[in-house]
C-alpha cells in the first residue's frame, strides 16, 4: 500500500487533466522507496456539491488523502509527502496561475491490525 485518495471539486475539470494528475502521483511514488510499487493505488472522486471561502463558483479545490501501513519512520513520511505534494504543485502550476485552486494533502497510517489486505495484483505484474 499506500493508497492515494484525490478528491476534486467539478469545476475544475476543463482545466485539469485529472486522470494526468493520478498518473503524476503513481508516478512520483513510483520512485519513492518506502511506497513498494504493487501496492500503489490511486483514485479521484468528483465532488459537485461544494461551498469554499467567500462562495465564489469559480473557487476549487483539490484534497489529497494518502493511506498506508503503519511502519515508516516520521523522516521517511515527510520526506514522501513533500515529493509529492511538490510533484502536484509542479503539474497544477500552469492552472494555479489562472484559477482559483486550494490545494492540501495529508497523509496517515493505518493500524495493520485493523486493516486486513489480500489480492493478485504481484502474480500478474509484468517483470
């Protein structure tokens, strides 16, 4: 695991590629040592129903979540969560110099103890 979670608000979409955005995240924690690749998984939801600052329509926003395994030591996730964070910043540049973009991530650990996994996805990975 880690699993990546992007939550978006809809008006964002004309000027987004978000399918793009999860690629740049894959990617990024693709080479990240601490996040094995077979367990990478990354999403994005579409959220219309939203009210931000003063209002404003023209006001989005793009929420990242990131989830894994508890194990890493607090230096390895922060170094993990800037690489990223500054890897969405880099891809969300061009936008955020035109609209209005609120853009946060966070990243937990989950309790393995409470979070049971299987799957087979590593039987099928290309080598």
């Amino acid at each position: 695991m880690p699993h990546f979670h992007v939550e978006y608000t809809g008006n964002l979409e004309d000027w987004i590629d978000m399918g793009g955005l999860c690629e740049c995240i894959r990617r990024t924690a693709a080479g990240i040592e601490a996040f094995p690749m077979p367990g990478i998984r990354v999403r994005a939801t579409r959220v219309d129903h939203y009210a931000i600052a003063d209002g404003n329509p023209a006001h989005g926003f793009i929420d990242i979540s990131i989830r894994l395994r508890a194990g890493r030591t607090d230096e390895v996730k922060k170094d993990a969560t800037q690489r990223i964070f500054e890897a969405v910043r880099a891809y969300l540049e061009p936008v955020m110099k035109q609209r209005s973009v609120a853009v946060s991530l966070e990243m937990r650990d989950i309790d393995p103890d409470l979070s049971p996994k299987t799957g087979t996805i590593r039987d099928h990975l290309e080598t």
